[in-house]
C-alpha cells in the first residue's frame, strides 16, 4: 500500500512539472510568432513610409 502512493505522487508530480513544461513551451512558440509577425508589420510600415518620403521629395524638386 505504501508503494502506491509513493508511485501515485510521483506520477503526479511529474504530470505537473510535465503540464508546466508544455504550458511554457506553448507560450513561448505563440510569443515568438507574435514577434515575427509584429516584426513584418513594422518593415511593411517603415518601407510605406520611405515610399511616401520619396515620393514628396520628388514632387518637391518638380518645378511646377
């Protein structure tokens, strides 16, 4: 009887560090795709705005 208990808390213990384990790894796999597309957010806002710089310093050097 004793050696079934010690088996049940074992099993138990190691269920929670092994449910810990996956938690974290899940939060990191979805952070680090956040970060990707957060990071191809900005490249897409930045080339916007050097398109737009572009274009105003052209109209700007076109005498009109």
């Amino acid at each position: 009887m004793y050696y079934k208990r010690k088996l049940l808390i074992a099993l138990l213990a190691v269920g929670t560090v092994g449910g810990y384990a996956m938690g974290f790894s899940s939060m990191r796999h979805h952070m680090r795709r956040h970060c990707e597309r957060r990071d191809r957010q900005e490249q897409r806002f930045e080339q916007h705005v050097a398109k737009a710089c572009v274009e105003a310093a052209r109209e700007s050097m076109d005498p009109k």
